[in-house]
C-alpha cells in the first residue's frame, strides 16, 4: 500500500490566520497536528497525542517537537511542504532505527513512499 502525505492546506491556511495572533501557541499546536498527520501515515491506529507512544514505539510528537524550526518555517512560506516533509521523514525514520528493529521494519517498509 502507497502511502502519500500530501500537504495540509487547510492547516497551514488555519494556522497562519491563527499565528498573527498568538505565534507561540501556533508553533506548539503545529507540532501536535503534523505528529497526527505522520502518525498516521507511518502507524495507523499506534499514535496516542501529548507525549504518549506505544511501549518501545517511536515517539512521533518528540520527533516532530524537534523539528519544530522547519514546521514553522514551512508554515511562514520559507521552506515547500516537499522540503519540511522529506527532512521529518529522515529524521523519523533515523529514530525508528535507534528505536529497534520492528518499529525500524515498519518504518522502513513505509518511508520511502509516506512522505512524498
């Protein structure tokens, strides 16, 4: 099965109206929506929200915390949807290895064709 994660428009419309205003709470909020997006390209029905993962899972929001930079500045019209995605699917993918093997077989199985 092909998975393709294709670029939010409706949240990055939403989120720029909303980033005028309160550009802090918009950058945390990102983070949590994008970690939803890819949590479900990557493991459906696996992600919980705020923090939690599966025991011994990958902890999709951390990663995307940690990306946060180039969610915002996706969000600002400095970088395409194609840019932000690509780097957050290596650096998932990176983290799935260090993970352990059966989150990295599924990750791997997944990344080439979830984040396109």
């Amino acid at each position: 099965m092909s998975l393709v994660l294709d670029e939010p428009v409706e949240l990055r419309d939403c989120m720029r109206s909303l980033a005028a205003v309160a550009p802090a709470q918009v950058r945390s909020r990102l983070v949590v929506e994008v970690a939803l997006l890819a949590a479900e390209a990557y493991q459906p029905d696996a992600y919980q929200p705020e923090g939690g993962h599966p025991s011994g899972g990958l902890d999709i929001e951390a990663a995307c915390r940690s990306y946060e930079r180039e969610l915002w500045l996706w969000l600002v019209g400095e970088r395409t949807w194609e840019q932000c995605v690509s780097g957050l699917g290596g650096r998932l993918l990176r983290r799935s290895v260090r993970v352990g093997s059966s989150a990295a077989e599924t990750v791997e199985g997944n990344a080439a064709e979830a984040f396109v």
